[in-house]
C-alpha cells in the first residue's frame, strides 16, 4: 500500500496541496495514487533531521553500515510481486526487466557492503614520523576519508530501481556514510515510495538513526531547489538531463558554501565502424546494432546514438541493413507520454535538418506511448557543419554520420560534446590506423569499447561512468562501479595523533 | 636579466599597454622592471598552445615527463644568487627563507618527478572477462586516468617559489600530463619570470612541445578573467584570498563548460588547548605559539588565527605570556604594502568589535610595510555572537576565544566556517574529553595535528592540504603532496581493448 506521502526518516507527511499521479504509459491512463509535492518546511525538516542523523551515522561502523545496506536488499526482495507491478505500471517496461534491473540494484547494495567491511576502500595513508630528520623533525601522518554530510539523490525514470532510489547514488552516499534525501522521480513515484518503505523498514530494523534516509515527493522543480539551497546538504547526485543537472549545478555553485554536484546527464554515445569491419561482418554488426538500439526502448544512456564511419559502397548497404533490422523490432512503450513526445520532437527536428536522410521509420505504433524507432543518415560534411546534429535524441534512435575518409571521421569526433561512451569496431589488420581515433576518443569519452556495444554498464571497480561535460559535471568521479562512494567523501589528515583517539581506519 | 614581458611557450611577447612594477617592501620603493599585461589575444595564444602542446604532451611517457621535472628542478637551482636576490627584493623575506623555500620547490618537483616513473599513481583498476559469466559473460575492463588539459595557475603572493610560479600546482599539473599556464602573481613577476625561464629552457632540454608551459604577467582581474573562461583551459589551481578564489570559480562554474576549480583559501586555523595543557606547559606552548604566530610574519595559510580554551585563572596568565612573547619578537617585513594595509585595517577591525580586548600590540615599527604584532581576546559568547570575527587577519595576529566552558568551547568549532587545520593541545588524562572537539573539528577542517602547531605542512602522500568551503572550493581534493596530482586527472575505462592498443599503464 502508497500513500502518496513524504517520508520525513521515519515520519510520513504530507501538509503541502500540489499534487499529482504518475502514468501507466501502456494504458495512457493515470495511475490512482496523489503524490503531495513536499513543501519548503518538509525540505528543511528532511535536511535538518539528516544533519542530526549524520552527526550518529558517520561514527557508525561499516561492518553495520554494511548490514544497513544488506537489510535494504533484503527489504527490497521482500517487497516482491508488488513491487514488480507496481514498477511495470509506472514504467510500461517488461516485468522481466523489471526482475533484472532490481537484481543489478540488490548487486550493487551488496557491493557496497562487502565494500565496507573494512576500510581500505578509503585509500588511508601513513607516513611514519622521522624524529631525527634535520633541519627539522617529521611528525607521524595518517590520512583516511570522511563523509562529506547528508547527500541529495534525484535519481533517472529510465532505471526506476537501480537509479533511483536505492540505485547507486543512493547505495554508494550510505556506504560512505552519508544519510540521503532522495527526490523521488514523478514517473516513477509509487515504485520510488515501496523502495523508500524498504529503505526505512531496513533502517530501523539494524539500529540507524532516523533521518538517514528520507524520501520527498516533487513533480515541479521547487523540491530539488529548495533541497540543493538547503546549509545541511553537502552533496547531490543527479541522472538525467542535461538541462535539468545544469540548472542543480548552478544552484550548487552559486550557494554561499558550494557542494559537488555529480551529474550524469546526456550522452549520444558515438560508434566508429571502420571499413574491413563493415566489409567483413556488416551482416552481424547490423543485426547487434539494431539490438542496442532498441535496447530497453532506446531509453538508456548510453544508448548508440551517433555511429560514424567513412563512406562506401559497404557502408550504404549497412545502413539500409541496419534501418531495416531496426524498425522490424516490435516498437515498445516509453516510459512516459512527456518522453515519448520529446523522442517525437527531437527526432523530427534531426531528420528535418538539411541533408538528413531518414533511412527507415516505424510510420504506425499501436499504442499511443510506443515509440516509432528511426534510422537516419548525414554527411561527415554537413554533421560537422550543424550543432543541432549533435542533440540527444532519448529513444531508438540513431544518425549516421557519413564521413568522406578517416581524417573527416576524426574531426567529427574531436568536434563532439563530452560523451560517457565511444565505441570502436575494427578488424584486427585496421589496429595500426586506429591510433588518431583513440585519441579523440580519449579526450571526448569516459569509457571505449572495443568490438561490443555501449549499452550495458557492468557495476565492477574498473567501471568509469561519467565523462567530460555534458556527459557529466564531474569527469574526475564515476556514477556507477564502487568508485563512485568516492565522490561523497573527503580526505583528512591526522598528525602525530594518539592511537587510541584516531579512527578505526587509521589505528 | 629580466624583460617583463609574457611566455607564451618559448616566445616573449609584450603587445600591451598596461604596465606594472613589483615593489621592494624593505624599501618600501617600486623595482626598476615594468611588466606588461598580458592583453586578451595574448591570453588565446597562449591557451591555443597549451591545447596543442596538449595533444603531444599528454602523451609523453611518465619518465619523460620526470626529465622534466627534474630539469626544471635543476634549472631553477642554477638561478642561483640571482633568483635568491630577486625572491628577497620582491618579497622582504630574509634569504634563508628564501633558500629554505627553493628547497621545498625543488623537492616538490623531484617527489613528482619519483611520482611518475610507473604508472601505480593512477590507481589502475582492472577487472579480468568472465566469458562464461551468465546470464551475460563479462567483458575485460581496464580503467586508469588521463589528464584534464590545460591547466591554469594563479600562484600565491605568500610563498613565490613553493605555490607560485613552479609550485606545487604548476608541478602536480606538469606531472599529470597538463600543459600549465601560469597567470603570474603582481607581487612578484620578477621572481616569476626568472622561475618561468627555467622551466622554458627544461622544457626546451627535454624536447617537451612548445606550450607547455606559459607565464602571463597581470596586475588586473582581466588575465586571469579571460584565463578562466577560455574554451581551451581545463582546469585551475588558485592559492589565495576567498574573494578572488570565489571569483574565479564562479566563472569557471559559469562557462558553457564548467570546469574544475582548486582553490586553496582562507583559514584561521583554530588551536584547542585543553586545560591541563595550560597547568602543566603554559610558559612552553606560550613560547611555541608565539613562535607559530609570527613564523613568516604570519603569512603563512596555516597560521594559528584562533585560540580557544576553557576560561580560568591559568588560562588569563597564559594569554598574557602569549601576548608578550608574540610582541616581543622583533617586528618583520611583509610581503608587500597592500598586505601591510589589509593587515593593519582586518587586525584593527577585529579588534574594534564589541568584547574584544587587545592583550598586546606592537604600538610602533620601525619600516613602514613591518607587521605590528597583535594578540586579541574575547568570550565565547561573543564569538558566537560575531562573525565578524571569524575573519581572517593575514600576518602575525590572533585571536584568543574564552569559553565558559567544554560545551561552549564545541559550539565555537561548530560555528566556525571550513578551515585548513585545527589543532589539539592536550595531557594524556585529557584524551577522554576529547571525542567532541575530535567530532567537530572532523567536521570543519582537512587536517588536525596533537600537540603541535599548524604552521609547516609536510609534502607527503598523507598529507591533506584543503578543508571544507572557504578553506578550498573542492574539499575532496588536496594542494599538497604527491595526492595533489589527482586534482589534474580523471578515470577512462577501456573495454575489451586489444592490448597492443592499450596505454601503457593497462597493458
């Protein structure tokens, strides 16, 4: 059972008037639910109440941190088929789907908490004194991190669980021990309130101070406003899009004390095929392609938006190939009629750009929210001529950027905005002309894949997700793998400190 | 022989009209060199060849790059008397200072130079295939870093050699694979200029790429304005004030592409001394204190700006040794007669607020840029009443806070704004009433010494040199010792990368 309510810690309310419900986009009706936009008071309550909670919860130990983060899982699991519907009722995503992405969130709440069994995920320092040294003595130097204080997570509607509101920001800020004010997603609301009940249940069930966790409802952008303005909030981490992580930014930065602000936003993610691939496996990589392209509706972030390579006989009938596969695959529902109407918009603002050619398009969707996937085409010449060619298109979308030969193909590349992805495909007689486009990739992405697809983000220690900006804020810290606690905490130093007084991780 | 005009890369250049002079404090008198404003072209110059220098340097090998550094180190050694003389001229500190400081520099560039020989300093993550993984095997995924771009300096009045020119910024910055352009200090170019040759001419002996390193002159905020903002920078370190470190980043967080800001701040870094402390060693802590004070003629960025004890008869006797042992060391030289004037106007403004006692003052100096050392006095309860004064006095001064009691003296900690370090001066039979003042000062500072003084930070690994916001704008990161690289570098994961294609640090 929702309420449609604010979890203040532990305290449900909902004293504000502004309202809404979210959508079942298969049916294109409202789900039942009321969900109260939280009101300024309830924000300062919620940052108040975690600035207390902090005060406990970074002296909390990770072995209890990490049963924090173990009873979450469990909560969650426990929530079963309820929480499966309610998911694919406000997604319109598959319950398989549903199964998965809930899997990779319960993966990633035991990640962090094996994590932090103990405390070399901080990367503690010492430097032992030299009392002998001349000119001068050297004092004993340790250094460890802290958790820099109560953390605002705005998490994705495209992973309604597993970034959103036990998802890896959330995960990752309590692993470091930061209590967290999730805004939850207007999308996805219901699923957001069952997984906040999951959170507190789990809190109280192993002891955490009430306040580590709070939930608040917010379709208009006051509440991520007053949250991110609020003293008590140290941090924030946001997934979505570019213009919504800027205007958090801003806000952030323009505070009298400024917070980091880690925000994953827009990405086309651009694919190089190079010839002798094309030539030598068009018929599979046409097939795979069309695979990521739809993959989840297009609706992930590192979604194949842009595949670039150099123009041939071979390259034109890939395209064909591609566009056809592409739109032979069922089209799916999107996860929201707003989203569904900006992948129409900015779709048809592409393909009326001068030069684009739409290769293939699914003309008729059963369903209102189903999305009509398209393939399009553009010169190297005219793709490095026209900015708007470079907007994201959230869906199953992609424009092909045909570039006359492979130095066109690498300015098209250097002239991208920031991405958290670029892919490579290549035969293994092409490796010694590849040295110009890895260097492009290098300074445009966050992570290059060789011979695969972008889409799939494995949660593992060498996983970079995040890139130069747009892609993200902060291309210094990853959203995803268990690096990302790291952008919740600072270092410290301690010298010539007794051992009893130091902490754990430095004893 | 110096010329005032800018480096951009090997070339001098002085196409402006706008004109300024270094002063010699001692004499109070302008030095005979005019420099010349870097005008705006210059500045995109400058940045345009960094971005190239760039493309060439970010893939120079890690024991090329420590060439460098080492012949930077060497060069600067064989400045010799002539760099030493300009550091005093310009400065009005002593030649010991002088040598003691180039000491450091030349430290700092070698432990980086140590640094880079391997490739361990990335912190190289990697994470082997599981082909046979299911539902879906795993790829191998390999994640390291990779440097920003062109870096930005704008060095420290306080310290010409160690944080300006060819500093710990400059040298963190060249060690990541950054091109560096160094927006010179006004109040001492000359030195700057020097120090700017002998990194153009290791530069030049090492074959690094033209660009790498530039030194623009810049008495007015339009150099470093136009710095900031241009497309072609990457990032930016800053030693500094609040308000210019605050300026700066705010313009970097304005730019179409935000970029990283270092700024390394104000602090007053406020010393806890407990009471049996002052029973058992006032007459030495008095001493050591008045020691700290004045070190540098309190220009330094560590310098103890707030004592705060328990209020008692020991205590009162205590403030009142401290007071006439600070004064009775001889008065110094500042750094400059803008300095001298801040510092007379801030000490006499704290000292002019409600509550305040002056306990002791230098009443006369006798040069006209000497610091007239002050020790201030005032209750707990005014402090908390008085933001005023938290303001830093930058120069021998310091403010001693009476706290009725242990509570009090916590909620002082607690209002205080982020500060570098604070300090814990305590008996052994103390150690149990310390958890609160540990908790609090965790909260508020980047590093925490026992029973010493703040003045003097090591160049370690496990040192933290940074605070929470005013102390540096990114409390995540430090501006000393080797740690301080990460500030230039962010993580790139390679996936399924074929390994003759990998950088070095995968393979």
């Amino acid at each position: 059972m929702i309420t449609g309510k604010n979890h203040i810690g532990q305290t449900l309310k909902a004293s504000g008037n502004t309202t809404y419900k979210t959508v079942n986009p298969k049916l294109n009706l409202e789900n039942p639910t009321a969900f109260y936009d939280a009101t300024t008071t309830e924000v300062a309550e919620a940052a108040n109440l975690a600035w207390e909670a902090f005060k406990v919860y970074r002296k909390v130990s990770g072995k209890k941190r990490a049963e924090f983060l173990n009873a979450i899982a469990d909560e969650i699991l426990a929530l079963d088929q309820e929480l499966l519907d309610m998911y694919t009722t406000e997604s319109g995503l598959p319950e398989g789907r549903a199964v998965g992405e809930r899997g990779r969130t319960i993966f990633q709440l035991r990640s962090f908490a094996d994590l932090i069994q103990n405390e070399d995920w901080r990367t503690n320092v010492f430097d032992a004194a030299q009392p002998d040294r001349t000119p001068l003595p050297k004092a004993d130097l340790r250094k460890t991190t802290i958790p820099l204080g109560p953390v605002v997570v705005l998490g994705a509607s495209n992973f309604p669980l597993a970034f959103s509101t036990a998802g890896g920001d959330t995960a990752s800020a309590l692993a470091s021990g930061c209590p967290v004010i999730v805004k939850s997603h207007p999308m996805h609301s219901g699923t957001g309130e069952l997984v906040a009940n999951a959170v507190i249940t789990a809190a109280q069930k192993t002891g955490m101070p009430n306040g580590v966790f709070s939930n608040l409802n917010g379709k208009s952008i006051d509440v991520g406003t007053a949250l991110v303005q609020h003293p008590k909030v140290k941090a924030l981490g946001f997934t979505g899009s570019v213009k919504g992580g800027r205007a958090l930014f801003n806000l952030a930065a323009q505070r009298e004390e400024p917070i980091p602000v880690f925000a994953e936003m827009g990405s086309i993610n651009p694919v190089i095929i190079m010839p002798k691939a094309i030539e030598k496996r068009s018929d599979t990589l046409s097939t795979q392609y069309a695979g990521s392209i739809t993959l989840g509706t297009g609706q992930f972030c590192t979604n194949p938006g842009l595949i670039i390579m150099v123009d041939n006989n071979h390259t034109t009938q890939f395209i064909k190939d591609l566009a056809a596969k592409t739109v032979a695959i069922d089209a799916q529902c999107m996860l929201h009629p707003n989203i569904k109407e900006g992948f129409v918009k900015n779709g048809d603002q592409i393909a009326a750009q001068q030069g684009v050619e739409t290769v293939a398009k699914i003309q008729e969707t059963l369903h209102a929210n189903y999305a009509p996937s398209q393939i399009t085409a553009v010169s190297g010449a005219e793709f490095l001529n026209n900015p708007k060619l470079h907007q994201e298109v959230f869906g199953p979308f992609s424009l092909v950027v045909k570039a006359k030969d492979e130095a066109e193909l690498v300015s098209v590349i250097n002239g991208l905005e920031g991405q958290l992805t670029g892919t490579i495909i290549a035969e293994t007689e092409e490796y010694s002309k590849l040295h110009d486009i890895i260097d492009a990739l290098e300074d445009r992405v966050g992570r290059i894949i060789f011979n695969g697809v972008p889409t799939g983000v494995e949660v593992c220690p060498s996983m970079q997700h995040g890139g130069p900006y747009p892609a993200s804020t902060d291309s210094r810290f990853t959203a995803v793998g268990t690096d990302s606690i790291k952008r919740w905490v600072r270092p410290i130093s301690y010298q010539s400190f007794p051992k009893e007084l130091l902490p754990k991780a430095l004893k």
